[in-house]
C-alpha cells in the first residue's frame, strides 16, 4: 500500500499511534506507565549530588534527577519538565527549562526573540511566517519558534495556535503553589502524532485500524530481535540492561562485498527500526566486516539515516575493537516493557 497513513487506536488498553509508510510501520507511539516527555512538575529540592553538579527532586510521581544546577537550596520549589524515560530503578530525568509545543510553534518562555525551523528556506515564506509570529505574539516576552509544518499553512490557522500555546504556558508560569504538584500532562501518543506527524497523511480513526493496515502484524516482527535487510542479511537487536546490542548478519550472501551491503543497509534502517522499538540509550553496534576506507561513508550514510529523526542521537564513533557506538535520548517507552 502506497503513502501514507497515521492509525489512532487502542493496543492492550494503551493508547497508541502508528505511522505506516507504503505499508511499512516507520513509527509507533504508545502510552506507558511512567510520565511522558512534557509534563511538568512544581518539585521540591531535595538532596543535592556532589560531583554530579545535580539535585535529586520530589515529584508526585517519585524522585527526579535535575543535571547542572548551581545556587539551588535544599527546600527550594522549582518548575521542572520531564525530558525523557528513566532506566529502571533511576529518578526521572527533568530539566528547569520548560518548552511548551504544540502543531506549529514552540514557546520558550526562557530564550526570548521569534525564531523560524532551518528546513523553511523560501523568503518570501519566512517573512509571512515572522509577520504572522510578530502579530500573536504582540506584548508578550517569551520566545517563539515556528516549526517546519507551518509552511503553507493558513495565517489564521497558526496564529490560533500560538495563542492557544502562549496560553498555556501563561497559565503554568503564573502558578503560585507551594507544594509539589503535577501541573500539566505531557501529551499522548494521539495528541503526539497530530503534533509531530504533520506531513499529509490519511488518517484513520475507527477501532480496528491497526489489524486492519497490518500494524499488529508489523508490531510482532518488532518485539522480535531480527530486522530483515535488503539482500537477506538481519539486525540483531537486543536490550541489556547496560546498553542495546545490535549485530549486523550478511545472511546468505557470500560476495566479497556482502559486509559493505549489509553495514550500509543498516545505517539506513537503523533509525526507524529504533524508533519503532522505542529503544535508547548507549548503542554498540556490530558490524560485518568491512575494510577501514569503507568507514567515512559508512558514518555518513548513518548520518543521513538518522537525521530527520524524532529522538536525539549522537554518533560517538569507533572502539578499539571496530564496534560503532551511539548515544541515544530516551524519549519513547520501550515496548518490550508495554506489550506482552
């Protein structure tokens, strides 16, 4: 099936979104048990990290870990926002400087000034987007960025979401509590993916729509360790509880460029085979072999895999041993941990 299509149903009573792409699962949200990315707390200092140069909170979803902190007091209430999922058994992951997103624009109440996404380059579009952004945002002092979906969208359209954004980050700013409280939820996967998944796409929303589009079907192959590549060759992807392992197998080609064809089909699936498995954290890589002058296009083409994807990853480079490591945010629930 060709294009594209976002399915909005229910898995295992979770909440769940998926974006198939000519018939293939490229993304999948699902809610899980602990906070999402987004919500923000009013938490109390607790226990500073020597050292660490951080500060263990008190949340009322458990104990937060707050990274490069100076001149906090214990006792202090501070506004925190959750960036990612915790590895088992650790705080979550939070940081003092709160985002608010929505479809078309990001307010930061702590960066002033109107910004525009690097991916709008035609000026003429970028002058009626700035003057759009100048106009909602009139007498206010937060920053603004427009986001790349705004391009061709409708004036009145963007301007009722910025509102709407500016808004709400008014109402949780201007809050005068004391004691530690959620003060707003991060958005759900359906929220999610009318947020980020903003390029024309069908959408089904009917009970039934990831059996019907073979999400399910895409879904086991998932909670499974193989990826297929092109050619017969497989990623092997396997979570430890120190970092995700991922082999590179050539399968049944033999040819003396088997390793290349494999290690660069992997730097192109690699992304999307993560993101589907909602899997972060230090990634090792295995490769097939293949000769050293091969390994400056192999960054390359891993580069390029994951450079329009939704999570933050940084290529850390070689080890001694030839194995290729990465370092990936945690912004997605594992879904080893949600279905069973």
């Amino acid at each position: 099936m060709k294009g594209r299509t976002i399915v909005l149903d229910h898995i295992q009573g979770r909440e769940a979104a998926a974006l198939m792409v000519d018939g293939q699962l490229d993304d999948f949200l699902i809610a899980g048990d602990a906070p999402p990315p987004g919500t923000i707390y009013r938490a109390r200092a607790d226990r500073p990290v020597k050292g660490q140069g951080g500060m263990f909170l008190t949340t009322p979803d458990g104990p937060a870990f707050l990274r490069q902190v100076s001149g906090l007091a214990q006792g202090a209430r501070l506004l925190v926002q959750v960036t990612g999922y915790a590895e088992p058994g650790k705080a979550i992951p939070v940081t003092s400087k709160l985002l608010f997103k929505s479809r078309y624009a990001i307010v930061t109440p702590d960066a002033p000034g109107l910004n525009l996404s690097r991916n709008i380059r035609d000026e003429a579009e970028r002058d009626r987007l700035l003057e759009i952004a100048h106009e909602a945002m009139e007498g206010c002092a937060f920053g603004l960025i427009l986001r790349s979906s705004c391009a061709g969208t409708e004036a009145d359209e963007i301007a009722e979401d910025i509102v709407a954004i500016v808004d709400q980050a008014r109402q949780v700013l201007d809050d005068t509590g004391q004691e530690a409280e959620t003060l707003t939820e991060g958005d759900g996967p359906h929220v999610l993916a009318w947020r980020d998944w903003t390029d024309p796409a069908e959408v089904v929303t009917e009970p039934g729509g990831f059996a019907e589009h073979g999400v399910l079907d895409a879904l086991d192959r998932a909670r499974g360790i193989a990826e297929p590549l092109p050619g017969g060759g497989h990623l092997y992807i396997q979570p430890t509880r120190a970092l995700v392992a991922v082999d590179v197998n050539t399968g049944a080609d033999t040819s003396l460029a088997a390793g290349q064809k494999a290690n660069f089909a992997c730097a192109k699936l690699l992304a999307r085979a993560l993101r589907v498995r909602g899997l972060g954290g230090q990634i090792t890589l295995d490769l097939a072999p293949m000769a050293k002058k091969d390994r400056r296009g192999f960054e390359s083409a891993l580069r390029a895999g994951f450079r329009g994807d939704s999570e933050e990853t940084t290529l850390a480079g070689w080890t001694p041993l030839g194995h290729f490591e990465l370092q990936r945010k945690r912004g997605r629930v594992p879904l080893a941990e949600v279905l069973k």
